[in-house]
C-alpha cells in the first residue's frame, strides 16, 4: 500500500512539475504590442576546439544569414592552439560574439556547451558546432516551429552534410544494439532525438533536466542522453525540415586515431544502453553485443571494444546511480566544473 502511494504521489509531483513548467513558459511568451511581437531571446552556443577557419565561416554565415534579431552568441573555446583564441577575442571587440569562456583544456563537447548554456541568458538555447553554415530564416523558422509546439522541448533542424547533401541528420532513434539511426528527414515529425550538432533547447528543459552528463566526455551520445532525458520529464523531440543548418562533418574529430574514435563511440553507446534500456531490452541487447565481438574478432578490433567495455566497469557505480535515479524522475544533471 505503502509503495503504491509513494508511485501516486511521485507520479503527481511529475504532474505539478510539468504544469508548472508550462505556466512558467506561457508568462514569458510574446507579448504583443498592437501587431508587433517581441521576439524571445535564443542564445546561440558555438564549441570551438582548434577550428579556427571554421568558427569564422559559421559566425559570419549567422551575421549574413539570421532575419531574427534577437539573439546572442556565446561562445567556448576549448583550449585551441591554433590561433582561434586571438580570432575570438578580436570578435568579442567588435561586438560579434557577446559573451566569451576560453578553457586552458579541452572539456568535451558536453563539458563545453555545458559551460555555455550555464552563462546563456536566452529563453531558448541552440547549441551550434562550429563546423556548420546556417541558411536564410534558419532562426526565425525553428523558433516559429517551436513556440507552435507547446509539448515541444527540443526541435532539430534538417542537417546536410556541404559534402553529400543527400546525407542528412535528421532525427532518428537508438536500436537494440545501442546504435544511434538517423532516419526521419523528409517530414517533420516526432522523433526520438536529433542530432547534437545543431539543435534547439526551450529554457524549460535546461530547468528541469539540467546539462549535459560529464561521464559521456569528452564525445559522442551526449544529445542521445539529453533528448532521452526530456522524453522521461515529459518532453517531445521534434524533427523540421523548416530550418536549414550545413554541416561539414567531423571537421575536430577527423584528426583523432581510428582507434580513439571507435573505443570512445563504443564506451558512450555502452553507457547509454546501461543508463536508459529497460531490463528486457538490455538482455536483448546481449544477444547484439556478443555479434559485435564475434565480427570484431575478425576485424582484429575486439581488444578495442573489450576496453570499451571494462571503460564503462569502472564507471558501474555512477552508471547505476543515474538508473535508479531516473527511474525515480531525478533527471537533473548538474553542469561539472
């Protein structure tokens, strides 16, 4: 009896929660003025880690490109050595990046936008890679899409790649393998998440679900856990092909070793499957992580995955401490230093 009022009274805390998530949003909606409306400040939060060439081209892509007026940009660097600090502090001078962090080290993706989206002040967050060209109305059009969509959280836009415009990060799901698919771009439409190189946060999400989770450092599956993250607190992820965001790829991480590569994408996808798979699909995915191993043996890359594997072993405690907890709806993940 005892443990099933507890599940009631967690059930309609969750409930009061979201109304007033909801109730906090409508108050600062748009408010008019006659037949002008004052446009919500969005907080553009750009990573930069040795992309020197590229932050340039993508703030000067958003300068040319954004009819929305009411925006800032923040911007992180993360400890780059190749000239992108002087670029950017010659930027702050001239008004074109508002606010500024210069890291000594690099602190991941998640680590970085995390300290940007901590100093935003917007009531929307887009979290932009810096390897990315934004196109005509891509701001305007994302924000009309997600002040429509009042169960809306986070909304990607449609995302090609420069190189192979028929390849696009659109929104997709994760398999039972641990896979993250990219799917869903030809329609909008409710996805399971969206890509992390270009996507819209609603203030209230950052609220309730925090920032991003420092064990999946320094990359890859942090938008995978964030967006699960929103759904649990009752969120939608939305997919548009309204907004139009390029993105040139792996222009940081193509420098790093096939191996560092497949080691860190195999840690944080095991991560995820252990944080969020219910039970059943966790043994399921059993079945699928022993094919992989049999398939990397004769790749000779199982040694690699074994690493992967013994990686996420040492993390078993803070693994099973954010399960339980987001099972119980404690989703918040404070924003590591």
């Amino acid at each position: 009896m005892e443990k099933v009022f507890r599940k009631e009274n967690q059930v309609y805390m969750q409930g009061i929660h979201k109304a007033r998530c909801k109730a906090h949003w409508k108050e600062t909606c748009w408010k008019n003025t006659g037949e002008m409306k004052m446009e919500r400040l969005v907080s553009i939060v750009i990573l930069n880690w040795n992309g020197k060439k590229d932050v340039e081209q993508c703030i000067d892509s958003l300068y040319k490109n954004t009819s929305y007026k009411n925006f800032e940009i923040v911007l992180v660097d993360n400890g780059s050595k190749d000239g992108s600090v002087e670029v950017l502090k010659e930027m702050k001078k001239k008004g074109l990046i508002h606010q500024l962090i210069l890291n000594d080290e690099n602190k991941g993706f998640g680590g970085g936008n995390n300290q940007g989206m901590a100093i935003a002040k917007g009531d929307y967050i887009f979290l932009l890679n810096n390897d990315t060209f934004v196109t005509k109305n891509w701001l305007k059009n994302i924000v009309t899409v997600a002040e429509a969509k009042e169960d809306v959280g986070i909304v990607g836009p449609h995302f090609p790649l420069v190189d192979n415009p028929d390849f696009i990060f659109g929104g997709g799901y994760i398999d039972d393998a641990g896979r993250a698919i990219n799917m869903y771009n030809k329609d909008d439409r409710d996805v399971e998440q969206v890509s992390g190189g270009a996507f819209l946060i609603k203030k209230p999400v950052l609220d309730r679900v925090g920032f991003f989770d420092p064990g999946f450092f320094p990359i890859y599956f942090e938008e995978s856990d964030y967006c699960a993250r929103a759904r649990r607190a009752g969120f939608k992820i939305f997919f548009t092909t309204k907004s139009k965001v390029l993105h040139n790829e792996s222009a940081s991480t193509k420098r790093q070793t096939s191996k560092w590569q497949y080691v860190t994408i195999n840690k944080n996808r095991l991560r995820h499957m252990l944080i969020h798979f219910p039970k059943l699909r966790l043994v399921k995915s059993v079945f699928w992580e022993i094919l992989r191993f049999v398939k990397e043996l004769g790749q000779f890359r199982a040694h690699w995955l074994l690493e992967a594997w013994f990686i996420n072993l040492k993390s078993t405690k803070d693994i099973v401490s954010k399960r339980i907890n987001y099972k119980k709806g404690k989703l918040f993940v404070e924003a590591k230093e």
